[in-house]
C-alpha cells in the first residue's frame, strides 16, 4: 500500500506508542497515555470494524464473580490470590465509573442471582456450606457480607427454589460503554485505524516495526491489547475462548431485573429492555471453544435455546433475534498478564472472562510499564 505524503506524515510517521486491540483495555491504555504524554502521537490498531473480541461482544454484566466461581477459583489460587482477583475487578469497575459517568454508560446495580439446576444438587449444597468463609473473605473488602439465600420468585423451572444472591453485581450497556470510551479516546487525539490486523512485529534499534496486512510502519513502543487474540502475536499464556450469545425478541411483561449466573458461571443472562440475553455454552466443547473464528456451534445455540424453553422461560413464548459470537482471552490462572515482552514491547491481557470488571484496570497498568520518558 502505498501512501500520500499527507497520509504519511499524519498517521504513520514519529508514532511513540501503538496500542494493538481497541477494546476497553486498548482504549484505557491510550486515555492514560495522553494523560502521562499529552504531546505524544498514539494510534490504535484495531482488527475489526468494530472492536473485534469481545468488549462488544458481551452481555454487560459488571460482576466480580458468583460464589460457585470464587470457589473455583480458589482451586488454582490462593485464597489471598483469590481476593486480589476481587479487588482488582472492584477497582477496574470504579476506574471505569471515573473515566465514564455511570448514566452514560447506564449502569444500574439490581444485584446478581446463581441458579442452581436439579442436577446440580451437589454443588448447590457445597456452595451454601462454604458461603460464611467466602463472606468472612471478603468482608476486609465490602464491609459486609456478599452472598446471601433467597427464594426463587422469578417463575424458573428445573431448579432449586433457593437462589444465592450477590447485592453488589451491577449490570451497564455495552454499546453506549464502547461509543462513550471510543469518544473520549478520539477526543484526546487518539487516531484509531480500523480493519488493521497486525501480522508481525520486529524490534529495530530503539523502535518496533509492525507488519500489517497491506502496509509496516515504525513505533517508539508496542503495547499489546487483543486479549483473546494475544497468541497470535507471540504471548504464550493466553488461549482464545470463544463465548456464543443470543437475544430474543421484546417479550410483554417480562418482570425479570438483575443478572443471572448458571454452572459455575458458563451460563449468564439479563433483561435488556424486555429482552433475554442469554451466552456461554463454553463447557459443552471447552476445547472446540478455545478458537479465534467468530462463528457459532449448533451444540452451544440448541443448548442456550432448550435453558430458555425449559429453565428461563418455562411458560412464556419467545422468539430469537439475534445470534453472535466473541473472543475471551483465558490460561491456566484468572490473573491478567501484564507485562514488559521485550525493550519496547509491552502486553496486558488474559482477562479471564471478566473484561468490564478489569480491561480499565489492565489498560491503566499496561499503560503504567512505559517509563518515564
């Protein structure tokens, strides 16, 4: 590709940082460096159209994790481990809430449900038994207790009448989210180049050359943002994990506020304006899921359709709208890769599944490792 002086000597010349991945963590990264650097040219290469993994892609819950999820978690972690998840989340979320005012962004906290299915009577009966230790664990950070019983008053079917229920999870608009920080980004100078996929990249001397597609160019730093697409790019700790999710139609009279967890989490959904959003399906394929290729899977829809006939909404008629598909950054531990790869590259990614709670904490210390110029 060939460009004009002008092209060249606005866009693609004395560039001192390219952020690759235009999701929340890319673009809060980008906002703290003009923050740290107001007279340095940033730009933003972004894959897809849209932000292409998952920061648009999702369900807009701004969760911290379900009681069945911190139990999992304190498999592979440390208890302290396990809290420092959660406070990183509690302060990823609060950053967010600072760089976008809650109405902007509609935020709302009607708290968060785990529902438990007829089969999974075992792991109800372990999450209840542990509840008080996962409370006294977190009381240093909340000041009171999290997870609490309550009953079942939302017409669910083929479940234990209790719920386990979490007064603190809040739930936002992805859209006006993505619109509101992709606003504030250009606003302060931030050039965004879409449809941008990066193939390589090579440091030379002080600077990094980056391959795209159709053209190279040189940066002062690299800093890697693509989450579930970092191994492409040579970050070895991070799988991709496909995510599938679908929304019905306006349904009348759908009495139905907060947000909703099943099985450990790999099933979630949530009234968007009298509609059922509904995604996960993951654990039926986790190795089939662990893919890049937007696309959905005929076992993950019939699995997400047959919860919404005979779990979600057993007697109430509904039709879908719409069906779609993003991209997770996962690893054999939650705790995001943060970290300087080589002299002038640097990458924050591995999210875990929990992008709206941490991507501005991630961007905020992405953008952190860059020393002082």
């Amino acid at each position: 590709m060939s460009f004009s002086f002008w092209e060249h000597d606005s866009w693609f010349s004395n560039i001192d940082f390219t952020i690759v991945g235009s999701g929340i963590t890319g673009l809060t990264c980008a906002l703290q460096l003009k923050t740290r650097y107001p007279e340095a040219k940033v730009v933003i290469l972004e894959r897809g159209l849209l932000p292409n993994g998952a920061s648009t892609k999702n369900a807009g819950f701004a969760a911290f994790g379900s009681l069945s999820e911190l139990l999992d978690d304190l498999q592979q972690h440390s208890e302290e481990e396990m809290l420092e998840l959660v406070r990183q989340r509690l302060e990823g979320l609060e950053l967010l809430k600072r760089t976008l005012s809650p109405g902007s962004i509609d935020l709302q906290v009607h708290g968060g449900y785990e529902l438990f299915t007829a089969a999974e009577g075992n792991l109800f009966d372990s999450c209840l038994s542990k509840m008080a230790k996962i409370n006294s664990l977190l009381y240093p950070v909340f000041g009171e207790d999290v997870f609490s019983v309550t009953s079942n008053t939302f017409g669910f079917a083929k479940v234990e009448d209790s719920l386990i229920y979490n007064k603190f999870e809040g739930q936002l608009d992805t859209g006006k989210l993505m619109s509101a920080l992709l606003q504030k980004v250009q606003a302060a100078g931030v050039k965004i180049l879409n449809s941008v996929t990066v193939n390589a990249f090579a440091e030379v001397g002080d600077s990094v050359e980056i391959e795209t597609e159709h053209f190279s160019f040189y940066t002062g730093k690299l800093l890697i943002a693509t989450n579930g697409f970092a191994s492409q790019l040579g970050i070895p700790e991070v799988k991709p994990a496909r995510a599938q999710v679908l929304i019905t139609e306006p349904i009348p009279n759908l009495h139905l506020k907060g947000t909703f967890h099943l099985e450990k989490g790999f099933y979630y959904f949530r009234n968007i304006n009298n509609r059922i959003l509904l995604g996960g399906g993951r654990n039926l394929n986790l190795k089939g899921e662990e893919t890049t290729e937007m696309a959905l899977t005929a076992l993950v829809q019939q699995r997400l359709e047959s919860l919404l006939k005979n779990v979600i909404l057993p007697d109430t008629p509904f039709k879908i709208e719409r069906r779609w598909s993003g991209i997770m950054g996962m690893g054999g531990q939650k705790k995001p890769v943060i970290k300087k790869v080589s002299d002038n590259v640097y990458c924050g990614v591995r999210l875990g599944g929990m992008g709206i709670a941490i991507g501005s904490l991630v961007g905020k210390e992405l953008a952190g490792l860059i020393e002082s110029r």
